[in-house]
C-alpha cells in the first residue's frame, strides 16, 4: 500500500513544473478564469474547507514544509471552487495553505475546479488527497468514512469504491467509533493500533475498558493478545472492590482529567496528609502536548 501512495505522488509531481507560481497568471489581472485552469491567488481570498478530514496538523511538518516553500515555491497548486463572492473555497491542499502562511507569501497557485451536484464531493476530494499524500491518522479516517455514511447517504460499499479501500476495511474503521473517547485518543496519538482497538471493540461491559487498557498498556500486549485478553473479561466477571462514595467520586474525576487530557493515564490520591494529582505521559510528544495545553514554556 505504502509503495502505491509513494507512487502516486511521485507521478503527481512530476506533473507539475518547479517554479510554477512564476508562470501563472495573477487573480489581480484576471477577471474570470475557466475551470481546470492554474492561476495565482491572494492567499487572503482563500477559505478553508468545512469538510477537510485531518484535524491535526503537525507544526514541526508544516514547519518544514514553509522551509521547502521558502526555498521552491508551491509546486502543486491547491485545487478550489470559486464562490459567488468572489472568493475561493479549498477543496484540497489545507495544509500547504497554512504553510504557505508560515512562509509570508501574499499568493498561491490554484486550480479551479468546477462545482458539481455531488454535495460530498468536497470531502471525498480532502480526504482522498490526505489519504495518496499525508496519512490521516485512523480516527480521522474512519470519522470522513462515517460522515459520508450519515451525512451522504453512502453505503460501505460505495464508500470502498470512492476511496479505493476494501468494504471491510471501511467498516472495520467506522468500528473503531464505536469505542469510549479516550481509547480512540490511544489510536490517534498512536499509543494503541487500529488492531488493538478492533479487538477491544468486542468488550462486553463498557465499565471494563479502564481495566483493558491499562493491562494493554502495562503488558504491552499484542493484538492477539489483547483478543485472548478480552474473550477472557467476556467469559469472566470481574469481581469490584467494594468503595466508598468518596473513592467513586475521585476515580470518576480521574477519568474526567483523563478524557481531557486525549486519553492520558491520570491518578489521584486523596488519602493522606499530602494530596497527589498525577499525569503519566508516554514520550517527549505527549509531554510537549501537556506543555503547551498548561502553557508551561520550555526551560
């Protein structure tokens, strides 16, 4: 798959010329401009899409990407739709837009595309580019998958074909929304696979997911594991500790802490003279996060 994707965006860019936006006609001396045809653009007359599938951008990506822009150019132009108000909406290309911004161009390369009746295709345009070009991680595809199902009436079958995946492959990722918040956190920060979470999916009582995930974690269980692990909790009720409604409370603001902080283990320990809130993080990247989430500057 990895070699197809790598394939494809090689045969996109050796389409397009460096140095493009150097031989495209400017928006400023170019009244109308006919579909399907490259023209630059004031960068503030672009609107980004409502429908763009990927959530996060990585600053250290985009980053990167304002150097190579800096240095190159945009080489593939972004594709839009021009509106009534004479601005134009991104279909595709978001994320060379912001990095565009980073790099302080006052213009970009766009090709017009024309509308269509088909009112997903905006989505399916971002999330086809996201998937040939930049992965989306497996939250963000299965909820693009889910909102053509829902909000576009498309079968999984349809949806197989749109985004060329196997049907199985799109209903095992809308699967994954199935599970609690802070387990598909796990999946989008890459703490846990789409495979763990498709065996997690098959857990019985929803109370034991805390439990699951802490012994795949602690364990560093595999997939198959983790299936054992959950036929296992199916087969055998655990038997809870009796608590006080005090214990209660403070194991639910555990979890609330939790789900706020993308999935990330937290403890609280009221016992004692000296109280203990902790956070437990996996790498530098989760502890960048808490950084800039707490605004504690680096040192």
């Amino acid at each position: 798959m990895s070699t197809k994707k790598n394939r494809l965006g090689r045969g996109l860019d050796a389409l397009i010329p460096k140095g493009l936006d150097d031989l495209l006609p400017s928006n400023k001396s170019v009244s109308e401009n006919p579909s399907g045809h490259a023209l630059l653009v004031d960068i503030n007359l672009l609107d980004t899409n409502p429908d763009q599938p990927r959530q996060n951008f990585s600053e250290k990506e985009l980053s990167s990407l304002s150097q190579s822009i800096k240095s190159k150019g945009i080489i593939i132009p972004l594709v839009v739709n021009k509106k009534e108000d004479g601005r134009y909406g991104i279909i595709a290309g978001e994320r060379r837009l912001r990095a565009a911004k980073l790099a302080e161009l006052t213009e970009v390369p766009v090709i017009i595309k024309e509308k269509t009746d088909d009112p997903s295709e905006g989505l399916v345009l971002a999330l086809l580019e996201n998937l040939c070009r930049e992965d989306l991680n497996p939250i963000e595809e299965a909820e693009s998958f889910q909102r053509l199902e829902k909000d576009f009436s498309k079968t999984h079958q349809e949806i197989a074909q749109m985004t060329g995946r196997e049907r199985p492959t799109v209903t095992n990722a809308i699967r994954l929304l199935k599970l609690p918040s802070f387990v598909q956190d796990d999946i989008r920060f890459k703490r846990l696979t789409p495979g763990h979470g498709r065996a997690m999916a098959g857990l019985k009582d929803p109370e034991l997911f805390h439990q699951l995930r802490t012994e795949i974690m602690t364990k560093n269980l595999n997939v198959r594991q983790t299936e054992a692990l959950v036929n296992k909790l199916n087969r055998k009720p655990v038997q809870r500790p009796d608590t006080s409604t005090e214990d209660i409370y403070f194991e639910a603001l555990s979890k609330s802490f939790s789900n706020e902080l993308q999935g990330l283990k937290v403890k609280i320990n009221h016992m004692g003279q000296t109280k203990k809130l902790e956070i437990f993080y996996n790498n530098s990247d989760e502890l960048e996060w808490l950084m800039k989430k707490f605004g504690v500057n680096p040192v």
